[in-house]
C-alpha cells in the first residue's frame, strides 16, 4: 500500500545516504591507514610482529573490505539499499572479534586495537536517521570489545568501551535531533494535509447539507474498523484516514439537481451518480498521501458479488481497504437521513449489514464490523449529542 512516489523519495534518499557511507567508510579507512602506517607512525612500539597465519589473518580485514564492496553495489542496482549498511556493520565487528582474538591470543602483551571504521560508522550513523541501525553499531561496536576482553582476559578493552559509550552518546543526541525534526516536520505536513482534505469536504457538504459529515463519519468508521484488523500501520491507517474523508469527492461534478433530488432518480440519472468513484479517483490519482489508497475512492461501491460499480470488481479482486469503507459507507448512509427518507436506527442497519454478509460485504470484514460494533454505537452516539448541542446553541442564538 506504499505511495510510490513517496517510496521512490525514500528509495532516493537511501541510496545517496548509502553511497555517501561508503564513500567515508572507504576513504576514511584507507586514508587513515596509509598515513598511519607508512607516513606517521611507520614502526609502532606496540605492533604486534606478524608471521605466518598470523599475518595473513591481519590482512583479511583488506579482503573483507573488497569482497563487500561487489556486493554494496549490487543492492544498489536492484534497488535495495538498506542492507548495505548493516552488512557492513556486522561483518566489520565479527572479522574484529576473530582478528583480534587470535593476534592477541597467547601473546604477552595488553591488547590495542580498534580501528577508524568504527568510529566513523558510530558518529555517521544518525544520517540514515534510523535507532535501529544506530543500536546495531553502538551496542555492537561495545559488545566486540567486551568479547575480546573475556576472551583474551584483558582489562585493557575498558578503555574503549568507555570511548565508544561517549561517542555513541553524543551520536545518538544528534539522531534524536533528527528524528525530532523529521517528526515535526511530518506532523507540520500532517495538518496541512487534513486541513486542506476538510476545505474540500467542506465545499462538496455545500453541495448536499443531507450529505453533512458524512465522510469525516465514515473515515472514523473505517479507521475503527481498520485498526481492529491488525494489519495495517499506523502511516498506512493515516493516508486511508485521507482516502476516506475524500471517497465522495467525485460529487462535486454533479449536478445538484440530481445531487439532492428528493425521489427516485431515473435510470439516467443514476447512471451520472455513479460516475463519482471514478471521477474522484482520477482528480486525486496523482495526489501524494492518496494515491496509494486511490482504489479506496475509485472502489468503494463495488459488492463482493460483483454487482457493484464502477469495475464490477468481485471478492478478493476488490481492495481490502475498499472492501472496509464500504461497510461504512453504507452504515452511516441508512443511519443518516437523506432528502429522500429518513434515517434507519442503528439497530436495523447493522442487522442489514449482516444480511448482505457475502453479498454485498466481505464476509470476513462483517465479522470484524460485528466484534467492534461496541465502539461503532460509542461513536455513534458521541457524534449525535454533539450535533444536537450544536444545534442547541445555534438555536439559542437566533432572534
């Protein structure tokens, strides 16, 4: 259900994140040890005299460096980035543990190593703005050298481990900065988004004073049904929150003499009214935070025994999330009233809805519509006395 021009903006970004990586990880380590080694400190005290297994051991860390480097691009190329960084993470702290270990093992002398790469992965790793990635680096770059210091039975790691904890402190104060302003920024765009989405609704309820909050009812509904599912996030539960409060749009095309006729509309003019799904659809196809869930306005009339419109869509060929909405679309519509009756209780329609169970319902959603039907008639009932307190003041202020 991802957006996927929001996904591609995401996919983007990762990937210019994840090159940008391997670019401090490579060139960092290799500056680092070009001029350590051969320009700085060409004969370090502590630099352990490698032989034989030991020194071909010492240079695997070279070998694991280019071995992963084929495989960073080959996520790159199909697409799939986010690995990228944990591999190398990992494959860094585990080639760490056994190089260390056995260099160090046996040998009289206190361990000393460590190596750029992990400081680098540590105060970098808030630029993927991920906690996860950044616990995998900080805790594992710590575990490593509490592995290492039981193994070699050296107290000489404490002083790294104490390092690390401070760098990964301030790391993670950065992250957490990011994160906060990721959020708000979201959260910004969140309300402009739902204030831009009730001005529309707003301007379509001006159309049909019958059709008044309808569609911020029905989008409580199905979030309340939605949400009892299980299966959905809460940033995919938000853009069906959208989908739903704009599943009518399409009525604004409408004329209003067909729109809020009070009886029966010949076939001709039923025939305009359902054009509105796909007419909503196709104003909103292109609409970031909507088009994701576009089926939810263009399929919302469609019946699980394919008699609905506009598709003709039968069972599971219908959007689950369609499948949803229409449950309550059509219970606010008969708990409503209409130019042409008046409205049903809720008793009567939820015993209608369980009649069109597999007919015109999804028999497994009017299950779930039956286990929270309890907080159907809460909202039911607090939507109600609200409208009625409304009306009271409005009342009371007229001359």
């Amino acid at each position: 259900m991802k957006n996927k021009y929001r996904y591609a903006n995401l996919l983007n970004e990762e990937k210019r994140t994840t090159i940008w990586f391997l670019w401090l990880v490579y060139g960092i380590y290799f500056v680092f040890e070009i001029i350590y080694f051969f320009i700085a400190f060409p004969s370090v005290s502590w630099q352990i005299e490698q032989t034989g297994d030991v020194s071909r051991l010492f240079f695997m860390k070279y070998i694991v460096f280019f071995v992963l480097l084929p495989l960073a691009y080959y996520f790159l190329k199909i697409e799939n980035p986010s690995p990228i960084k944990y591999i190398y993470a990992i494959s860094f702290i585990l080639s760490d543990i056994l190089i260390d270990s056995i260099t160090f093992y046996n040998v009289d002398q206190s361990f000393a190593s460590g190596n750029i790469n992990e400081l680098v992965m540590i105060m970098f790793s808030p630029i993927f703005v991920s906690k996860r990635f950044f616990y995998v680096v900080s805790l594992g770059t710590i575990f490593k050298y509490v592995i290492i210091g039981l193994i070699l039975g050296d107290s000489a790691v404490v002083l790294p481990v104490v390092l690390i904890t401070i760098i990964s402190i301030v790391a993670f104060i950065l992250l957490h900065r990011f994160i906060g302003y990721v959020k708000a920024v979201e959260s910004s765009l969140d309300k402009q988004m739902e204030g831009i989405v009730k001005g529309v609704i707003t301007t379509l309820e001006l159309k049909d004073p019958y059709t008044r909050g309808h569609s911020e009812r029905v989008a409580n509904y199905a979030i309340i049904l939605a949400k009892e599912t299980d299966k959905f996030t809460e940033e995919e539960l938000k853009n069906f929150y959208y989908a739903c409060l704009l599943h009518d749009i399409g009525k604004i095309h409408i004329p209003d003499v067909i729109l809020t006729k009070p009886g029966k509309l010949t076939e001709e003019e039923y025939e305009i009214i359902k054009t509105h799904p796909v007419v909503g659809a196709q104003s909103l196809v292109d609409v970031e935070g909507i088009t994701d869930n576009i089926n939810v306005i263009r399929h919302h009339h469609e019946r699980w025994d394919g008699t609905g419109y506009p598709d003709g869509l039968k069972g599971n060929q219908i959007d689950y999330l369609a499948r949803i909405i229409a449950i309550a679309d059509a219970f606010d519509a008969m708990t409503s009233s209409r130019s042409y009756r008046a409205a049903l209780s809720i008793e009567r329609a939820y015993e209608i809805i369980l009649n069109e169970s597999g007919a015109q319902f999804d028999p497994e959603i009017v299950n779930v519509f039956k286990d929270s039907f309890d907080k159907w008639i809460e909202y039911f009932h607090s939507h109600h006395d609200n409208i009625v307190k409304l009306k009271e003041i409005d009342e009371e202020g007229k001359p």
